[in-house]
C-alpha cells in the first residue's frame, strides 16, 4: 500500500508548537524505511497519524487508497487490519502462552478455532518460535518477547508494518535477530517503516532514512544499492 502525507501538520492542544510541520512523503508499497530522530521530534507522531490514534490538524494523508478526511470511525478496524504495529515494550499479554497471544489477535478479528489453530503454528515458525507456544512471556528472553509481539502483528497479513523502536530493550545480539525478521518480512512484501536510536542499524542496513526533527523531514536519504538482491 502506497503511504502519502501531503503537508500534514499535528499541533497536540492549542499553544503548543507543531509536533509536525508541514510535512510531505511518499512512500511506496513494499518499501522498507528507517525513521531517525531524537526524543520529541515527532516520530510517534507520525505513526500515530498513520494508525489514525491521532488526526492530523491540517494536511492530507491516503493510505492504500483510502483518503483519511473521508475515513469514518467504523472503517478504522478495516484500516488497523493493514497496518500490523509492534513497540519497543512488547505490550504482550502475560497470563497467555505465546501461541493464545498471537490467537489473540485473531480471535477478536472472529476467526474460527479451526482457522486459528491453522493460521498461528504458521506464523510462530516465520518468526523461529517453533516448539514455544506453550511458555508464557516472562519465560522468554526480551528477543523472543518481541518475536512474539511481530508474529501477533503480521498474523493477519498486514500490508505495513510499523516497529516502533522494537530493539529499545534488546541487546545487540537480538536487536540484529529482530531486524533481520523484519527484513524477512519485508521481503515477503510487507512494507516496513521501522523507528530506530541505534545508529549501527541504520548504518549496516543500507535503507531509505528518514530524519525528523522538530516536526519537519530533515533528511530523506536512500542509503547505498539496497534495492540489489530483492525480490
Ligand atoms: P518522538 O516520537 O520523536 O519522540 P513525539 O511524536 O512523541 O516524538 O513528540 C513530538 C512532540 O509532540 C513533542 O514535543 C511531544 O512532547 C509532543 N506530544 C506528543 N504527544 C503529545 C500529546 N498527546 N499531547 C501533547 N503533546 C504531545
């Protein structure tokens, strides 16, 4: 799905200044872009605006064809089911093993047990979880956690992906583990727009950055030959 912002400004309240200003950008379906930029300069709030949790002030934003002046509330299901979203602090559930917590995700979507018990082994193996569906998440290493929180994502094949500085509580052995998923991911056509502090990442992965900073695009760089080799 193709992501466009067309000027889009957010001012949270009334005297405050513009958590973003103005800003443009496309994005093309399929693409994998890193969004840099230090605490406060409006990420979140880009995302935010993209998952519709917030409407922009002023300012154009279509995604996959779908026109969010036009969007009514009871459509904002059908759009969160395209866009899959993970964040650095899991938000797993504890009292479920990693298989319900990925159920989860489907079982409010109404999908039959038969279909649920097809669909989640699936996905646990994209993800190299196989043989731990049963432990709960305070068994599980924090790169394990968030292998769960991107199979709960992606389990409902959305179009984009959001990982909201998913490697925050990682240490870099497994912060590597799970970029590499969501490059795996990526590959199997989903876009990506990844959130990142750790500039080894966003030095070694050689993608499309984006950098903000007090609201505006200050930098959109497409790092090296990275399109090579894809799919
Ligand atoms: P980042 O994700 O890059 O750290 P944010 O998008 O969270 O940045 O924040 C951008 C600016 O908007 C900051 O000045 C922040 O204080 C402000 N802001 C974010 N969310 C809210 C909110 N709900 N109410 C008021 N101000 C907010």
């Amino acid at each position: 799905m193709m992501i466009l912002l067309d000027r889009v400004t957010k001012i949270y309240g009334k005297d405050n200044p513009a958590a973003l200003n103005r800003v443009s950008l496309h994005i093309e379906p399929k693409e994998f872009v890193i969004i840099v930029g230090t605490s406060g300069a409006g990420k979140s709030t880009l995302l935010k605006l993209l998952t519709r949790e917030e409407k922009p002030t002023n300012g154009k934003i279509v995604v996959g064809g779908i026109d969010y002046d036009t969007l009514k509330d009871k459509n904002i299901p059908l759009l969160r089911r395209k866009i899959g979203v993970v964040f650095q602090d899991f938000k797993l559930l504890p009292q479920r093993t990693v298989f319900e917590n990925v159920a989860f995700a489907l079982e409010i979507a109404g999908m039959s047990n038969s279909e649920i018990k097809h669909t989640v082994p699936k996905v646990i193996e994209l993800v190299g979880l196989k043989g731990k569906e049963k432990q709960f998440p305070n068994s599980l290493s924090g790169g394990e956690r968030q292998r769960v929180a991107i199979a709960r994502a992606v389990v409902r094949q959305p179009k984009i992906l959001i990982a909201d500085e998913p490697t925050g509580n990682l240490d870099p052995k497994h912060s590597w583990d799970i970029v590499r998923l969501l490059e795996k991911i990526n590959r199997y056509g989903t876009t990506v727009l990844l959130t990142t502090h750790n500039q080894d990442i966003v030095n070694k992965l050689k993608r499309r950055v984006i950098t903000i900073d007090e609201g505006k695009i200050i930098a959109d760089i497409a790092q090296g030959n990275y399109r090579q080799g894809e799919a």
